[in-house]
C-alpha cells in the first residue's frame, strides 16, 4: 500500500492533497521540493529516506528541506513553491 502527498505554497491554511492511504507504520519515502522563479526556472531537491519513518517524520524532513531552498534564494524570490513525497 501506498500513499502520495502533494503540496503547493506549504502554507498552514492549504492542506496537502493526499492520495491512497497513508500507511500505519513507517515506511520508507521519497519526495521532492521545488521553488518556482518569476522566469519560469525551477529549483529543485530530491531526497529519500534511508530507514523506515512516519508520515509526519516525512512531512517534516520535506518542510525543512523547502525552508532551506528558500533560505538560499530569499523569501520573495519564488513565485510558487511546494513538495511532494510517495510512500514505498
């Protein structure tokens, strides 16, 4: 069983989009975070996890992950910005 999650903007009053059920027990994930620029270039990090984990512990690592692409390119630098992760 598998689950995905679907992000944009990562703001607290959009709720992810997620499709399937989300699993019980940890599992491993994979995901991706992106920052979208006003010229249409997207900036992009991949990552997977290496051990099982938890949704939330998944989120997490995603959300942090955002943060810092954004602490590279500056707050207002993005036009749109979001992630997404898949259960295994």
């Amino acid at each position: 069983m598998s689950a995905s999650i679907l992000w944009h903007n990562c703001m607290p009053t959009v709720y992810p989009r997620v499709t399937g059920a989300l699993p019980k027990k940890p599992v491993m994930w994979s995901g991706e975070v992106f920052l979208q620029m006003p010229d249409g270039e997207r900036d992009t990090r991949q990552w997977r996890s290496n051990h099982p984990i938890t949704c939330d512990q998944a989120r997490s690592v995603l959300v942090r992950l955002l943060e810092m692409l954004i602490g590279e390119h500056g707050k207002d630098a993005a036009v749109h910005s979001g992630l997404s992760c898949k259960s295994r």
